[in-house]
C-alpha cells in the first residue's frame, strides 16, 4: 500500500472523498505497492480504489473517467535505491565537499527509470525485479552501457558486474523497449571498443530502440580519481566519423540511424548541426542529442509571432555551450521586438572551465558574472539551471537570492525559443520583481 500525501483541490480525488494519510490498497483489486502499480493501473476508464484509513476502516470508491486523466493525488514517494558502482566518470564523485547532500545521493533505480527517464546500469537488478519489469510491462527503460564488452565495462563502472548482454537480450525477448547510453571517454570505450558496442546494441533493435553517444564531462574536483583525459577538437570528429558511418549504414538495413551523437560533439568538432529530420522522433533529446535542431526548428515560429515590445533592454543567461547559438538567435528576435537582449555566456568557474552546460550554472557564479553589468530591466534564466523546475540552483541558492542581490526583476523561462518570447512579453507587460513563465 502506499499513503496519500496529499489530494488536489477539485479534483476525481477530492470529489470521492479521499484525504491526506489514506493509504491506497488497490486498484481494480490489482495490489499497490508503489507509485508504479499506481501509475500502472490508472490508465483505465473505471476504477475501484480500496482505501485504508487511519481507523483501520477498508473504504471502498469508485469512479468513471478518461484514462489519461489523472485522480489528483501526491502519494509517498520510494526513496531510490542506491548505485554501488564506482564508474571512472561519475559526476557525483567530482562534486566538491559541502554542497546539499541530496546531491551526492547515486540513485540506481529502475522503477525511476520507467517513470522519469533516468539512467539506470541494471547491475543491482534481482531475480524479482527481472521478473516485475517483464511482468508489468515496465517499458521503456533507459540504459547506461558504456560498453558491451564485459572486462571493458567492469572498468567502466568500477565493480564486479553480470554481464550485460545477456541481460539485455532477456528484456528484449520479452518485449521491452529499451534507450541505451553511453558516455565516451578518449581512449577507453573508444574507437573499436565503440564500434563494438554499436554493433552489439543494433543487433537488438527494434527493442533496442535507440543509442545516444555522449562525451565525458570533467569537473575541476577530481581529487582521488583515476585519470581521464577531456575530449578533444580531434576525439569529436573521430566520434562523429564513425557513428555518422553507422547511420548510413542503419538506415540502408531497417530506415532508421539508431545512433547518435550529442550536440557537444558538433559544437566540439566545429562541425554543422544536423538538420531537424535527421533526429527522426527526438528519443535523445533529454540526453542533448538534438536540442539545437529542434531550437532551430521554433525560431522561425517564433520570430513570426513577435512584434515590437514596450521594453529596452534585458539579459539573458545562457553556458558556454550554447553561447554562440543563442546569441545569433537574439539578434534576430532582438531585431523584430525593438528589444535590445544582451546574451551572457556563464564561465563555470564552481565546476571548472571545461563544464559548460547551462545546466550545470550554479547560482554563486551567475552572482558573481551578472553583479558589475548593467542587465536592463530584468534578466531571463532558462528553466535548466535550477533543480526540478524548481527555486534551486545546484549550489542552493534560489531565484531570491539572485533577485535580493543584484535588484533585478528575475524570469526564469523554458529553454527554446517560445520561452524567450515568452519572457520578454511578460517583462513588456508586467515587470514584476519574479516570475516563472
């Protein structure tokens, strides 16, 4: 059974009768056990809810609705179990000491994978959890391997682990779908070690539906850790060569590339984003694997829809990164809002120069780069850099402090191209001190 947080005001939840501490049994007579048998089992039109209350009474509702509809509850959420490898790369090994602890938390969860899209390595899988993800369906799950050969991948992750291609095929063989990753790091999983992997993995598609290639990211705190070398001009368009070789040849044997390359690698290699079609459905984008495409693919819309605005000037945040990308496109919707936007790349001097995502901005060096310049009348952030979507940046600061400080109005906005027309019409037409849009 898992225990009702809290219920949404109006909601199929609040018109049952349901309340905060009710602890749900049951679905349609199915057990619930977690948030998933919740999740799992409220994707139907009628349901019975078995309820358990703090009197010890067993109540029962029942209700008609759409499946897609949601009942309006927050129940108890399953602490993650936790990651007992000590990969090469671990990012949460280079965080440095004081930061929150929930940050040096290394989930390994696989019902987080099914609902979140998290990565997952499958080495702390049981028996039973085999046996619950094929059971139920739990698809699809996403896959960190890194490389499929076993000695290699020990390595990699640092522990002595099953195999993972047996593994693999089981899941696949009993119908899941699985996203895999892999995080490259120059002169380890490489080269002919890459090509293996690619090779391995195609051969269980369709299940295996697609693979991202990702470069390894390095922070200035790597104190105690084996050595890894950053990637290079030289690594990118290696990388690039051999999977784009790989795409041409998927796509003559099942219409479909399979495999692709991270923004970074383009942005390192100083080689042309592929266009748009090229991502085919976006399954990576939540890893950076096609959000320029498809950022270049709502610019056109958006600059459509802009008109001039009853705003001067403003600031907006971005990494290293996607500085460049990001200015150009300020400069056109700059053009047709009459608004000057002034684009600040954020050095990460709290990770080290060589992190530059914007996701990985923390609130001390955004203070720090933005207190001495003059930011107009406010200052858009991209929703990335704060935790969750919520008031938090990764060193604990929040969007109050960033405002108390610098006496700014703040927006943080969605990270495309409707987020910053988005944000420049909310300053226009109400330049409140914060906002989320």
């Amino acid at each position: 059974m898992v225990r009702v947080e809290s219920v949404e005001p109006d909601s199929y939840a609040a018109e049952l009768g349901l309340i905060s501490g009710d602890r749900l049994l049951s679905i349609n007579d199915h057990e619930i056990i977690d948030i998933v048998d919740y999740h799992l089992h409220l994707e139907e039109s009628h349901l019975l809810l078995a309820v358990l209350r703090d009197d010890d009474d067993i109540w029962e509702f029942e209700l008609e609705k759409d499946p897609q509809e949601d009942l309006g509850l927050t129940l108890e959420h399953p602490q993650p179990r936790q990651c007992g490898n000590q990969c090469l790369f671990c990012f949460v090994h280079q965080l440095p000491k004081g930061m929150r602890q929930t940050l040096y938390i290394k989930d390994e969860d696989y019902r987080f994978s099914y609902l979140y899209g998290s990565y997952i390595t499958l080495t702390n899988l049981t028996e039973t959890d085999i046996l619950r993800i094929i059971r139920d369906q739990l698809s699809p799950l996403y896959i960190s391997v890194h490389a499929t050969e076993h000695a290699l991948r020990e390595k990699l992750l640092g522990a002595k682990i099953p195999e993972i291609l047996p593994l693999l095929r089981r899941l696949t063989a009993a119908g899941i779908e699985l996203h895999c990753q892999i995080v490259l790091c120059p002169g380890i999983n490489d080269g002919a070690a890459l090509q293996q992997t690619i090779m391995d993995l195609s051969q269980l598609y369709p299940q295996v539906v697609s693979l991202a290639v990702v470069p390894v990211g390095l922070t200035n705190h790597r104190e105690r850790l084996p050595k890894l070398e950053k990637m290079t001009q030289q690594d990118a368009k290696s990388c690039l060569e051999l999977i784009h070789q790989n795409q041409q040849t998927f796509l003559q044997r099942c219409d479909h590339r399979f495999v692709f390359a991270a923004d970074e690698f383009y942005l390192l290699a100083r080689q042309k984003i592929p266009s748009f079609a090229d991502y085919e459905d976006f399954p990576q984008i939540e890893n950076g694997v096609g959000m320029i495409a498809q950022f270049r693919q709502q610019v056109e819309d958006v600059l459509q829809e802009t008109e001039p605005l009853n705003l001067e000037r403003v600031t907006l945040v971005t990494g290293c990164l996607f500085y460049d990308e990001l200015r150009g496109f300020a400069e056109q919707i700059s053009s047709k809002s009459e608004v000057v936007i002034d684009v600040v790349a954020i050095k990460n001097d709290f990770f080290g120069a060589d992190v530059t995502v914007a996701g990985l901005i923390t609130g001390a060096d955004l203070l720090q780069q933005l207190r001495d310049k003059d930011l107009g009348q406010g200052i858009l952030i991209p929703d990335v850099v704060l935790k969750d979507g919520g008031e938090l940046f990764l060193d604990g600061l929040t969007i109050e402090d960033i405002r108390s400080s610098l006496q700014e109005s703040v927006l943080v906005v969605e990270n495309s191209p409707w987020g910053v027309l988005d944000g420049l019409e909310s300053l226009a037409d109400d330049p409140i001190e914060v906002i989320h849009v």
